[in-house]
C-alpha cells in the first residue's frame, strides 16, 4: 500500500448507493510481522500458547490492519480504504464480499476470551431477512494480489445473523477463530443472491472492530508477596495481574499460569456495549494504550521488532495451504469429485481416469453405488485409485440395502446384520483411509407414509443410524457419514421431511443432489439454483439456507450436482460451469461438489456429459482451476 497523504476517489455505482473507494490509505502499521501464525479454528490450547498469551487486557478494540472487498463485476485488485465495504450482490458489482485482518498478540488477548466481530452498517437492505455470514480466510500480504477470481478460499464458517433495514450493526461471534497470537483474516459474505449491504469502513479509526474479552487466569502456584491472599467470598476481586502489580512487586512467572488447558471452546458471552465493563485504556486515537512497551502498539509486536521465533506450540497456519483435516473437512476451499459414467457399463474406474484426463484435474472424491450384499466394499480397483501418490483420492460409497425394508433393518434383521458384519471385518482389514459413505441415498422418493409400511421417513432416520453405528461398533472408525437429500422442491413441502434427519451424531456431512434444468428446462438456470433453489411463495429458504439455520455445525456437499446438455440451449451447460466459478463466492459452507455424468439419466434419458461441446469442457476446466478446489487430501 503506498504511503502518500493524498485521496484519490472513484465513484462506483452500485445497486444501492455509491462506494467509495479511497485509496492509498496506510492500514498496514510499522512493526507487524508476517512471521506471526495464522489462526485455524481448531480451538486448540497448549501449555505453550497460554505462556506466550500471559498478561493480555481484558476488553480491548482491534481495529482492522486491512479492509476491502472483491467484487466479480469489478476487474482489478481490492481497493486499500474503501468508505464503505459492500456486501451481497448487485448489478453492478455483481458479488462483493468484505474483507478484513486483524492482528492480536499476549498484550490484548489471554488463552481464555471471548471474540466478537462488530460491524457497523452504513447502508442496511432493502430486503427483509437478509443473511450474512462470516469466514476466516488466509490474511493477504498486500491487497494489491487481491482480488474476486484471487481471492483466498473460505475456512470455516463461524456465524450467521439475519439482517434487515433496520439494523445497524452485525455482531458475528468469532471466539473459535482467535486461537493463538497472530494476524486473522475474515471474509463477509451472502448467500442470498438478490440482496446487499454496505458496512462501513475503516476510516478515521471508526468501522470494523474485533472486539476481544479476556478472562482473567486464576494462578495455581503462590501469590506474589504484595499480593494477600484472597479470604472473601466468590465474588471478591480476583489477584493482581502482572500488568497490575506495584512497581517493586516480583512478575508472575510463566509457572504460575494454569497448567491445564481452558475449553476448547470458551463459552460465548456479549461484549460489552454499554460501557461498564472495563476496558483497557484507550489513547486519544481510539486504540488501547500500551501496558509494557511504550513504544508498541496492542494486538501488534513492538515496534522495530527483532524477528520473533515461532511461539512454541502454537497453531500452524491451516489456513495458506487448504488441506482435508478431520471428517475430510477443508481447512479451506472445498474438494472435488465424480461419479463417472453413471447408467453405464463401463469399468468406473476406468470413465474416471478419462474424465480426470478430459478436466486436467485430479477428482478427490470417486462416487460409487453398491447395492444390496452382492460384493464387499471397497474393491480393489476401488481402493488402487486412493493410493495413486500422485493424485490424492478418496472414496464415496452410496450403499442401497436391498435385504429388508428400513424398519425391519432398524430392528436387526438378520441378513442385512449378516453382511454389514462381514462388510465392517473387510474394511477394517483391507482399509484405513476416511472415505464418505452414505446408505440409501435420496430417500424422499421412497418414503411410503402410512403406519406400518416400514418405509416411513422416521423409519429411514432408524435404518441410516442403526447402519453407522452397527459399523463403527465393529471397527469402522474411518467412516464419515453423508445424510443426502434430494434436490426436488417438491419433497421440502411434506410433512414428513424433517424426519429423515438421523441425528447430528451419526451425520458428518450433509449432502444434496441437485441438476441444472431439473425443475424447469427453461434454458435458465444456474449454479446458484442448484444450491439454494427455492420455489415461489413457499417457506422453503433453500437448501444452503437450510442447513445455514438447522445444521451450521456441518459441513454442505454437492453430493451429485449436474447440467443437462440441451439441443434447444447449447449454451447453457457453458453458462451454469461459468456462473459457478464466482458464484462459489456466496457459499462458504459448501467445501465439496461431486459431478454425476452420465450419458442418459433415469428421467427421461438425458445427457450431462460435459465434453459434448467445447465451450462446455473449456468452462468446466476454468472452474476447475479455480483457487477453491486448490486442496491437499491427506
């Protein structure tokens, strides 16, 4: 960013007001250091990080080192100051997203705190109800390499809050995030994809804030000698902290700090808004004054510091290189996949090398169906695609029981328990890499509910989790489970619906199947419809929207996703790969999609191969190449 003292203003409309960008501005202070860890949200603490958080505030205001935005109807890098940061979609930004960074060290912030993202609006919503979420991302070195088609991917999801005209402040809980000393990054986006905002900016020290909460630790070792030791009740004033001691008092040593761990996810409490809760005291320009370094800025090194060695134990930034972590869960971007000559007889393994060869991207996930108890699972050929050094894969097993009926599996029939033994004895024995796995999937359209049918929907819940568990129970700890729901609207409506949920804890991933053309073949549709389709007046928000609101703590699947090649619109397939190069930006809980290409489907025999034309192929090998599906399974 450059250093002058001169504004420069460009006016860029937008659907609902003017943005303004103001460039040059120096958010970037003296004396950061990029050496500093990036926060991964896996809510780790070690006797390390608390060492090196000893002696942070209690309330302090983190005012952003950077804050911008992308936008894909905009060509060129983020602006360094805009006035307002737009998010949302308009005509003429097209998708903006709202980008901030922060930098916290021991000086602001202890092991045990509470992290909140206060966001002032300077332009609210026209539309009701509007959704907006927030995401960590990997912090940029410099704005001037970020932009819509650079931007970093999404990381984990850590809030969601509905917005409307008359809110003048988004408050996001972000405590997950702040997990050790280092510089953040977040991401403001939208899935709704006719509604948009402005937040303010970051002038004159006003706008974002990442506002941080320390809890005090109770020391465990002896009190410092100036220090009496406390004999009131519970509520008495906790011990002096080394910040607060007397001049000629002894520090507290790193030993005397807690041995063990806080909770790896400290429990969320408001930050104060009215002001009685103490904060750190606060300098002439709004930021809190240094307690030991005079010199230093809080939530920043000293300045003109000495380069730092690695905080001993302290997360690894998760954050620069997206890789699968536990469940297969991205760190950040999502995965890849394909259900290769679907309705065919050819050898799968076999479409899915050509496939990958037609793309020129290695697919992470290979979609397979298994019916009934015919063979074991995996094959060979199977497990030889996941253990290719040079092109990472995992597997996707779509198993349909066709041994009894779901009440009847629920009860433990005896077949079905038969093979689901055998099959746990051969997985343990021939596999050990985490692999998705879902029983019966789309079941919407086998649902018979009338009592006793044993195909109620309650009953599928039954049959999914007596499945997983009788597996797990065997030895198949390796099994990340996919509820996968169909993509027909018409389904939402029943009453049943909600009844097919299995349970939070035999689900790991929610998973959607959902076709370009597949409600109305009006030439129209896009990557958007597929994910968050809704349907006239209903009440049915979506089915991103959906699990946003009902299941946030699960990651979202394109368990089958395709486009339908259609004489009547020969471009279509090539608009809905395009639009889901950027439209990708609304969704950061979407971290897989899984292509189902077939060359006749079971409705009406049509095709969504993707190389039956060429501006088709060109568009689904940019949207591959997009930085979201730049991700290392491990």
């Amino acid at each position: 960013m450059g250093g002058s003292e001169s504004r420069q203003r460009l006016p860029l409309a937008t659907g609902r007001g003017i943005v303004t960008v103001l460039a040059v501005l120096p958010l970037v202070l003296a004396g950061f250091v990029v050496g500093y860890g990036v926060g991964s949200g896996d809510g780790r603490f070690g006797e390390p990080i608390r060492e090196a958080w000893d002696g942070g505030q209690g309330t302090v205001d983190h005012r952003p080192l950077a804050a911008s935005f992308t936008a894909t109807g905009v060509e060129g890098r983020a602006p360094d100051a805009p006035s307002v940061l737009p998010v949302g979609y308009s005509d003429d930004l097209g998708i903006a997203v709202a980008h901030l960074q922060f930098a916290v060290d021991e000086t602001t912030v202890r092991p045990s705190h509470t992290a909140e993202l206060r966001l002032p609006i300077a332009v609210p919503p026209d539309s009701e109800g509007m959704t907006v979420e927030v995401a960590s991302v990997h912090p940029v070195s410099c704005l001037c390499s970020l932009t819509a088609a650079t931007a970093p991917p999404y990381g984990t999801v850590w809030d969601a809050v509905e917005v409307n005209s008359s809110t003048t402040e988004i408050v996001f809980d972000v405590t997950g995030a702040i997990n050790a000393p280092g510089r953040y990054g977040f991401a403001i986006t939208s899935p709704d994809r006719k509604a948009y905002l402005e937040l303010e900016g970051a002038e004159y020290n006003t706008g974002p804030a990442l506002r941080t909460v320390s809890e005090p630790d109770t020391p465990t070792g002896p009190l410092p000698p100036t220090a009496p030791a406390p004999t009131g009740p519970a509520t008495s004033a906790p011990p002096l902290l080394p910040s607060d001691a007397p001049s000629d008092a002894p520090s507290q040593s790193p030993s005397a700090s807690p041995s063990g761990p806080p909770s790896e996810t400290p429990s969320a409490s408001p930050g104060p808004t009215d002001g009685t809760v103490p904060t750190a005291p606060m300098d002439p320009a709004g930021s809190p004054a240094p307690t030991t370094d005079p010199t230093g800025v809080p939530g920043m090194p000293a300045a003109d510091p000495t380069e730092p060695l690695p905080e001993s134990g302290q997360s690894e930034d998760q954050l620069s290189v997206c890789s699968t972590g536990d469940k297969l869960v991205p760190t950040c971007g999502a995965l890849v996949g394909v259900a290769p000559a679907a309705h065919t007889s050819r050898v799968k393994e076999d479409e899915l090398l050509a496939f990958e060869e037609r793309v020129q991207h290695t697919q992470q996930i290979y979609h397979a169906y298994e019916r009934g108890d015919d063979r074991l699972f995996p094959t060979p050929a199977q497990i030889a695609l996941t253990e290719d050094p040079a092109n990472p894969r995992t597997l996707f097993i779509n198993w349909k029981p066709r041994m009894a009926n779901w009440a009847e599996i629920a009860a433990g029939d005896p077949e079905t328990d038969a093979y689901l033994d055998r099959l746990a004895e051969h997985i343990t024995a021939n596999f050990d890499k985490p692999f998705f796995f879902t029983v019966h999937h789309e079941p919407e359209n086998d649902v018979v509910q009338r009592e006793g049918s044993g195909m109620e929907a309650s009953d599928y819940a039954a049959m999914f989790r007596y499945v997983v568990e009788r597996l797990r129970a065997h030895g198949v700890d390796n099994l990340v489970s996919v509820m996968n729901y169909m993509g027909y609207l018409k389904w939402v409506e029943k009453p049943w619906h909600d009844q097919l949920y299995p349970g939070d804890d035999v689900v790991d991933w929610i998973g959607l199947s959902g076709y370009g053309q597949s409600l109305h073949d009006d030439g129209r549709s896009d990557f958007g419809e597929i994910v968050d389709q809704t349907k006239g007046d209903t009440a049915w928000p979506g089915f991103y929207h959906w699990v946003a609101k009902e299941h946030p703590a699960k990651p979202m699947m394109l368990a089958e996703w395709g486009v339908f090649h259609e004489e009547d619109y020969p471009d279509h397939q090539a608009a809905v790969f395009q639009a889901a190069r950027y439209q990708m930006a609304h969704y950061p809980r979407l971290k897989a999609i899984v292509y189902f290409e077939t060359p006749a489907d079971s409705n009406g025999g049509r095709n969504s191969e993707i190389h039956l034309d060429d501006g088709a192929l060109e568009a689904f090998r940019d949207l591959m190449r997009s930085p979201y599906f730049d991700v290392r399974l491990e």
